[in-house]
C-alpha cells in the first residue's frame, strides 16, 4: 500500500496503522529523513516498510517513483492519496502571490492526477486497485473566504477522480473519497482559531482512511456535511450573502483586535 503524505499528520497515522494490521507499507513525502524515521518505527514494530523521497509537485519524480516501486515490489494493490497543501489567505493580501495558487494546484491536484496516472495501467491490467482520496469536507460544503485557493486545488481533484471512477471501475479498480472534518495537524496549525474547535487527531483520521480502504465505500462523510452541501445548494445566493457578512464582520474584528477568525 503507497501512502502520500507519509511524514506526519494524517499520513503518518495511517501508514503506523497499516504496517501494524500487517500491510507492506510504501511511503511517500519529501522529507528523507522523516520518512526514514516512520518506516524504521514501523519496522521496529513488526511491520515491513519501505520510504520514498518524492516530491509529488514534480511529474518527472512521480514517474521515477512509480517506475521504481513497480520494479521493486511489483505492483501496489492501494493507493492512499493523502499528501496535501493548505493555506488561507484573503484575496487582498493574494494579488501578487499567484505562486500560492500554482502550489496548492501542484499538490493537491496535479501531483495526485499525476500518480494516478502513472499507477492505473498496471492496476486495471491485473484487474485490481484501490485508490483512497483524502479530501476535506470543504469541497462538499458552501465556500468560503479566505480558503479560495486550497478549496480550487481540492475540489479539482475531488472532480477529476469521480470522473475517472467511472471509467475504471470496471476494471476492477475502485475509488473511496474520505472528506475529512478538522483534523489537528501541522496543516491546521498556523490557524489560531482552528486549534481551539473540535476536530479529530491524526489517528481517529487515519481510522477512517483505512474504513475506506477495507470497506472500499463509495465515500465517508462527516453528519453535518450532507445538510450543509444541501442547504448551500437549494439555497446559494442567501448562503453566499451570510458567509460575505460574516467575512466582513471578521475582517474588521481582525483589523480592530488583532483576533484572528477562520
């Protein structure tokens, strides 16, 4: 099983978790020596392991990657997308960081399309594969200020791999979309407020991940998701009118306080 994202956060947890259920273990991140780290930890424990210092921004990396992995274990029965990048900026303080959209595209759209494509001609050969999309229950809710550039990159992927579900699904390759709540990680702490909401750890996420990975469900959502992907939907206007009020009023809490609001 190939897990992105595997140096820390949601990523880490679940590549601990699939080592201990018995799994051989591929994981993918930038970082070496992290990764290094993780794959000795699960080792240590029993599990087999194997890291890869990739960075998914770059497709001639993935295509090494994926040559290399093919060679050494051949093939990769799951792929667990998770590796991603968030930011939050209001789109005042973004006109001249357009590089801020170009990476967020880079890995959390382009780099998971990118191994996806490298890895499906051997799955749907041998008839077999699983692919696990860890996304963010932001793509199914109403948008909202200031996530512009992170909800883009994500919902493009979101998109794009629901649309080849449907192609390849006949081939004995399948596609589960966990659209994750908060999750308190090192992406979500540079978020003050965040940090103070409830939300999951890296191991309660990393449970729903492998949910997905043996149940092979269509999707796992969140309870409150569905009732806000409706009501923004039945209701668009009015519910983009309440989130540009509420950017308004924080804005200027923000500039008054120094408080800082999602």
């Amino acid at each position: 099983m190939l897990v992105t994202g595997a140096s820390y956060g949601i990523g880490e947890a679940t590549a601990r978790r699939l080592g201990r259920a018995g799994a051989t273990v591929l994981l993918v991140a930038r970082t070496a020596e992290r990764l290094d780290e993780v794959a000795d930890d699960i080792r240590q424990a029993g599990g087999e392991a194997y890291s890869y210092a990739v960075n998914l921004a770059d497709p001639v990396a993935v295509e090494g990657l994926v040559r290399t992995v093919l060679e050494e274990h051949g093939q990769v029965d799951v792929l667990v997308s998770n590796a991603g990048k968030s930011i939050r900026r209001a789109i005042a303080d973004s006109y001249q960081r357009f590089h801020d959209i170009e990476r967020t595209n880079a890995i959390n759209y382009l780099g998971p399309a990118k191994l996806v494509l490298e890895l499906l001609p051997s799955m749907r050969e041998r008839r077999s594969g699983h692919i696990v999309n860890v996304s963010t229950a932001g793509v199914r809710t109403p948008p909202m200020a200031r996530w512009s550039a992170y909800l883009a990159s994500k919902s493009a992927f979101d998109v794009w791999l629901r649309c080849v579900a449907q192609e390849i699904r006949g081939d004995g390759v399948t596609v589960s979309t966990v659209y994750m709540g908060l999750v308190h990680t090192r992406m979500s702490e540079p978020t003050p407020l965040l940090n103070k909401m409830p939300g999951l750890t890296p191991e309660q996420a990393a449970d729903q991940v492998c949910t997905a990975i043996a149940e092979r469900t269509h999707n796992i959502t969140p309870p409150m998701v569905r009732p806000a992907e409706v009501v923004g939907t039945l209701f668009r206007v009015p519910t983009d009118r309440l989130l540009e009020l509420y950017f308004r009023i924080s804005s200027k809490r923000k500039r008054t306080t120094g408080d800082e609001q999602p």
